[in-house]
C-alpha cells in the first residue's frame, strides 16, 4: 500500500501550501505542490483538514464525474478530496495538487500551476491500487505565530 506525504509549509488562515510526495515501500514515486485552503478550526468547505494519518480512498465522484481519492475518518468531516484547482479559492475543504508555486493571479498569494496534468501524474503514481494512507504534517505549527499586519 502506498503512502502519500503532505508536508504543509506555508500558510495562514486563507490558504496553506506544501508539498506532496508518494511513497511506495522506502521509495519516493512521486513529488509535487500541494495547496489547500487555510486552518479554520476544521470548519466543513472553509478549512483545512487537522494534520493527522487518515485512511485515503479512491472512489467514484458524482459530482466530478470520475474516481478522485478522498480522505477518510476525517472528525466532523466528509467528501476531502484531491482534486486539480490553481487557487485555494477554488476548494472547499479537499487538496489541490500542482507542479510550481506561482503567483498566478497577482493577488499576493502563491497559488500552484498546472494543476491538471499533476492531478494525473498523482493517479498514474497511484497506480491501481484503490487504498493507501495519507499522512499530513505541519512543518510549523502556524498558530503558535502572533500576526504582524
């Protein structure tokens, strides 16, 4: 079964970014940007998921019309998926996956590009396999941080 690692390094309340690796055995198979939307206290559509271990699933999506992986045994919450978006705006709770970090929109923000064809490099990297782990990691612990605006 295979792992994947999101290690998120930046981030506030709009937005986290980070980046995502699959592992399989000892070996990494694969590595990309991911982005999510920001911690907000795991509000359903508006936050983050709590970094933690959770079961990942690949099921058949209705409203995306084909098999996504979702996030499993997520407290308070459901539907966490990976999907391809450019900009944390564009999630309601799931992760987004990219190729580079750029500031697509000039609006201040990192956002990742060409999210897409990394969103199938990441099935490809899956494989067949229908289960695997997810593991999400905060690189540093964002709300132990005073806010300077």
């Amino acid at each position: 079964m295979k792992t994947v690692v999101v290690i998120r390094d930046i981030g506030d309340e709009k937005q986290h970014l980070g980046v995502c690796y699959v592992i399989d055995g000892k070996k990494v198979i694969f590595k990309c940007e991911s982005i999510e939307r920001g911690w907000m206290d795991n509000k359903r559509n508006v936050s983050c998921v709590p970094a933690d271990m959770y079961p990942l699933k690949k099921e058949y999506s209705p409203r995306f019309k084909k098999d996504l992986w979702e996030l499993k045994d997520v407290d308070g919450r459901s539907e966490c998926k990976f999907h391809a978006a450019n900009y944390a705006r564009q999630l309601n709770g799931c992760i987004a996956l990219g190729e580079t970090r750029a500031d697509i929109d000039k609006d201040g923000y990192y956002d990742v590009t060409n999210s897409r064809e990394t969103m199938r490099k990441f099935h490809k990297a899956m494989g067949n396999d229908r289960d695997a782990v997810i593991i999400i990691e905060d690189l540093i612990k964002f709300d132990e941080y005073e806010k300077e605006i």
